[in-house]
C-alpha cells in the first residue's frame, strides 16, 4: 500500500507514523500543509490511502480537495468534530478524533482493507509473501544504531544493546552498560532491520540479543521468562505461541 500522512504537528505525525509502524504499515511519504499537499499531488502517483488532519498551518485541508481531484481513501485525523459531515462527503474510511486511540487506529485500518478489491488485497499478501521467500543469507543487516542525546548524536553497535522495547509510544533501546535511549523507528520496522540469529522478537514490546540472556526460566501458561544481564525495568515474557520459535533460535 502506498499511504501517506498530512499533519502540520511534526511530532503528531511521528506519533502517527509509529503507531501505523505498530500494525505493520509503512508510510512512504509525510506532508505538513495546504500548499505542499497540492504541489506534492500535482507532481506524484496519488496514494492508496491518506491520513489527513483537517486543520493545517495555512488552512483546511479541504482546500486540497478544490484544487486537485484526488481519489484515494482518507481516513481524517483531528482534534475537532465539527467537520465530520463534510468529511464524509469525500471518499473517507473514518474520522479519528485525537488523541488518537490505538484501538481505533486498527478498527480503521481494518476497514480500509475490507473495502480493497480482492486484486488489490492479493498484491498486499503477495507482498509479504515475497519478505518471507528472501534468504536471510543474501541480507544485510544493521550493525549500529544512532539516537539524538540533547546537541549529540550517539552511536551504538548491535554488539552494544541488550535490547529494544516499546513502552508509552515509543521505542528505545538498552545498553549493556545499562542505559535506555529513545531511537525514532518502531519494533515492527525493527523486523528487517535486525539479523533474526541475533535478535528474537520475544513479545510485542520486545526484542531480544541472544548474547545478553543470562537466564530463562518457566512461566505460567506454558510461558518462559528472560532475564537479561542488565535489564530489569520490565518482565520479558515470551508469550505461548513463540515459545517453540524461541527454543528453536537458541539452538
């Protein structure tokens, strides 16, 4: 799928982008106001789905819709409700009041997806399909990470972090000097960025370096523990379903 966001809230649109990276959507393109909208459409293949806020620095995204004929699926993204009638006259899936609500993000999507032609939904499994016939032999991974610590930039190698995690929107990363830093990217986009004989995603908050198990002990419900050597902000559990894959990547 080709989708785009048009927020004027930089960090909003962040949060946007990560919470769609969540339900394992990639958005190619962010867009910040009325008139860059309009050029942006004017000059590029018009997207499968948009994510619009109604309100933007230099007026209401409306004004997009009269100077350019735009097809694609809108699903509206604002902090106002009195635009929802107008809404709804355009090609809208749903209209999302913020803050937005994860849950209502999903069932959103969700729609998005049952109105697709089955063509177009057939192109999106094969999509996936083709991620998982790739040998993971013939890829590269990344071997260091960077985050932004005040003025500085830090460097991390994959040799230096314990772990990554999600905790209230955001993903960070541990150190094995036992240190956590926010990095902008989500566990999900994490998937093909990672060396899978390296880091296991243990549940849908973490993943997990191999070398910094120091134990691994039974849960209830058929579930297993890690201890990390340094991490202990949060209980690592591999849930049931992962189990088997998790014994099968130690060995």
């Amino acid at each position: 799928m080709n989708i785009i966001i048009i927020e004027d809230e930089k960090p909003a649109a962040r949060r946007l982008n990560r919470m769609l990276g969540e339900l394992n959507i990639e958005v190619h393109t962010m867009l910040h106001s009325v008139q860059e909208s309009i050029e942006w459409f004017s000059t590029n293949e018009h997207p499968d789905l948009i994510f619009l806020d109604i309100q933007l620095s230099d007026g209401l995204s409306f004004e997009i819709f009269d100077a350019i004929t735009i097809k694609s699926s809108i699903i509206f993204t604002t902090a106002y409700d009195e635009y929802a009638l107008k809404a709804f006259k355009l090609n809208s899936i749903d209209y999302l009041l913020k803050p937005i609500d994860d849950e209502e993000l999903e069932v959103a999507v969700q729609k998005y997806k049952e109105q697709l032609p089955k063509k177009q939904q057939l192109q999106v499994d094969f999509e996936d399909i083709k991620k998982l016939l790739i040998n993971p032999m013939d890829r590269t991974y990344k071997k260091r990470f960077t985050t932004k610590v005040g003025q500085h930039l830090k460097i991390f190698s994959v040799e230096d972090i314990e772990c990554f995690y999600s905790e209230n929107k955001g993903t960070y990363l541990h150190t094995t000097d036992n240190r956590n830093y926010l990095i902008d990217t989500t566990l999900e986009s994490l998937e093909d960025e990672l060396n899978p004989q390296q880091f296991f995603r243990a549940s849908r908050k973490f993943y997990i370096n191999i070398n910094a198990i120091q134990d691994i002990i039974s849960y209830t419900n058929s579930r297993l523990q890690i201890k990390l050597n340094h991490f202990n902000e949060q209980e690592i559990i591999v849930a049931r379903e992962r189990v088997k894959d998790f014994k099968l990547w130690l060995e």
